[in-house]
C-alpha cells in the first residue's frame, strides 16, 4: 500500500499506520508520481480534473471521493463521468467510512476481471495529444 498524504496531514496518517502489519510506504509528496501509479492496481484519490487525466493516462481503476468543497461541485461532475463510462466507484465524503471502503476493496480485489475492466473503462477517456487539439482549437477560433 502507498499513501501519499499532502504536507498537513503526514505525521497524523503515518501515525496511524505505525500498527499495520502489511508492507506500505506512507509519504507528504512525491516527484515519481508515475512510479506509484504503475504499481497500484487500483487508487483511492479525490477527483480533480488533473488527477482523472493521470488515472486515464495510466488506467487504473479507481474509487474516487470527490472534494465536497469544489468549486462549482466540478470534482463531482468528474467523478460521475467517470463512474458513468465505468472506471470508478464513487463515494461521497459523507459516506467515506472504513466499512465502506473495505467491501469496495474487497469486491476490486477479489474480482480481477472487473479491476481489468474498470482499468480499460478510464482509460477510453485518455484523449491524445489534448493540449495540441486545445492549442489548435483556439487558433482556429482567434485567427
């Protein structure tokens, strides 16, 4: 397991691990992102727009708590166009609860095919060369 907690909440979450017997890394912030990507099969994150880019990119499938504080509620709109194509489960920040969490890991984990599935699912929504197409639609419209 690989935690990465933000700078506020590092000793807290590290704290809290101190107990586990299960090998994982707990750590503020990293600059390999790509690294812990790449080993996870399935990631736990909230659902900004940077963050769906980079589990698209990747493919990973995901259980997705969006920010109940977005602006505009955009981490939602994310999250359901997500979960809508099926690449994620989504779980309200009210509704987080280790139970909850549990049985969602649990159902991903003992269910490759629906992992590998969900994993195909975030990925369609990659799009290619996105900010060249974003460059050039704005030429086009300016010029």
């Amino acid at each position: 397991m690989y935690h990465q907690t933000g700078t506020d909440d590092y000793e807290k979450i590290r704290a809290g691990y101190a107990a586990v017997r299960f090998p994982h890394e707990v750590f503020p912030f990293t600059e390999s992102m790509e690294k812990y990507y790449s080993l996870a099969d399935v990631v736990i994150s909230r659902a900004g727009a940077s963050t769906i880019f980079e589990l698209a990119y990747f493919r990973k499938a995901a259980i997705l708590v969006p920010y109940p504080f977005a602006a505009g509620a955009h981490q939602w709109k994310n999250a359901a166009h997500v979960e809508q194509v099926g690449g994620a489960y989504v779980i309200a920040n009210e509704e987080l609860s280790g139970e909850r969490l549990h049985a969602v890991l649990k159902e991903l984990h003992d269910n490759r095919e629906a992992r590998e599935k969900m994993a195909r699912n975030i990925g369609s929504i990659y799009v290619e060369n996105a900010s060249e197409s974003i460059v050039k639609g704005i030429t086009e419209h300016v010029s």
